[in-house]
C-alpha cells in the first residue's frame, strides 16, 4: 500500500503546473536556463515592488491553469544566516515595513488590528525543494523571506530586522505582492531567492549577481524533479 500511494504521489507531483514569478527579465532568464524549456512551468516577468508583482502575477493566474505560484529571483541575505552565492527556500513570506512607526518602535500591521503581513506557504514543497537543493549538494537555507518596498542599506535597519524577525534569511520586494494574488485565488505559494548581497550598509562593489542569477539557474533545473 505504502508503494502505491508512493507512485500515486509521484504521479500527482509529475502533474503540477507552476507558474514562476521574477521581478526582471535577468532573473526570468536565468530561470528559464535551468528549466531547459519544460512546458509544465511558465515564467513571467512581475515587475519590481510588491504593488506591480501583485498586479502582473494576477493577470498571469487569470490567463492559466496553476497547481502552485512561485516568486523567484536574487536577494540580499541576512549576515550569518544566508551567505552570497547561497539559495533560500520560504517558509513563510512577511511585509516587513507593512504597518506604522511609533516610539516604541514598530507596530506590524497584524497588531494594529487591520489585516495581515504574512503570508503562508505550502510547508511540504518548501520541504520538498530545500532537500532536492541539499542533495544537489547546493549551498541552502529554509526560514521566513521578507518582503520591503525599500531595500534595506544601513546597519541600523539590518540590526532591527534581524531582531524582529530571528527566522528570517532574506530579504527582497516582491514576495508578498505574488504570495497575495497566488492566495486570493487559492493557489499555494513559495518563494525561491538566491543571494546576491548580504543585507546591510549599501555597496555595490560587493555585490554578486552574476553569481547568484547563476545559483538561481542550478536552483531551477532541479525544479522539475520535485514540483
């Protein structure tokens, strides 16, 4: 029986139609690479921002047929928690900044009672993924990935995050913005990021990209085994 409902299972997964959100064309090409021309999964460009994501990836889910909704793309990574070059794999996507300022610091939007800034993801394909990443021997991290309608570039900031949120990995700024439209229309999400900076004061002199579209390439071909 346990065989059975194995390959009933695989089958099931081998079905799956996905469709991959990137906030730019560098990001959907990189994913495209890797998925080697894969029909079961379509990959569209979101825009950047949560507001724009949202809107693209609900005009995408209008047009098909979707199983699941991926945000994929490249991310600054929390110091000693996601280091360059790595993949982080959502466990749960957070607006960060979605809320109000006060003096005693930051008031999320959950608690002031109007809505919520997280947003969950489907647990068994983020297990699912992060150990396909970890057999292909790619450097990997699962935790909360947040969503910031501005990149954070001061330590201050960095510090405060970090502190807020103990799970998080990463940071980028569209996750929300697809995780919303996916939810709205009862799609399950996830998010896939590879780390081209690491979150602090702003300098691009060490960032990575290339490095990381290149990462999110060998991230994506491994896609297909388990999605």
């Amino acid at each position: 029986m346990l065989v059975r409902e194995n390959e009933e299972e695989a089958v099931q997964v081998q079905k799956m139609r996905v469709l991959i959100m990137t906030s730019v064309e560098a990001e959907r090409q990189a994913v495209l690479r890797g998925l080697q021309d894969q029909n079961r999964f379509d990959v569209c460009v979101a825009g950047v921002g949560s507001v724009l994501a949202a809107i693209n990836t609900t005009k995408a889910v209008q047009s098909g047929d979707y199983d699941l909704v991926v945000n994929a793309g490249i991310a600054g990574g929390f110091i000693g928690r996601a280091g360059i070059g790595s993949l982080v794999v959502s466990q749960g996507i957070i607006a960060a900044d979605l809320g109000a300022e006060s003096g005693e610091g930051f008031i999320s939007v959950d608690e002031l009672g109007f809505g919520s800034s997280q947003i969950a993801v489907d647990a068994i394909l983020s297990d699912r993924v992060t150990a396909a990443l970890r057999a292909a021997e790619l450097p990997v991290q699962s935790g909360l990935i947040l969503t910031l309608s501005t990149v954070t570039g001061t330590q201050e900031t960095a510090e405060s995050l970090a502190t807020r949120f103990p799970a998080a990995v990463a940071e980028a700024m569209e996750g929300y913005g697809v995780a919303a439209a996916a939810a709205a229309y009862g799609i399950p999400v996830l998010e896939l990021r590879s780390i081209s900076n690491s979150i602090g004061p702003r300098n691009r002199d060490t960032w990575r990209i290339p490095e990381a579209l290149n990462a999110l390439t060998l991230a994506s071909a491994r896609l297909e085994e388990v999605l």
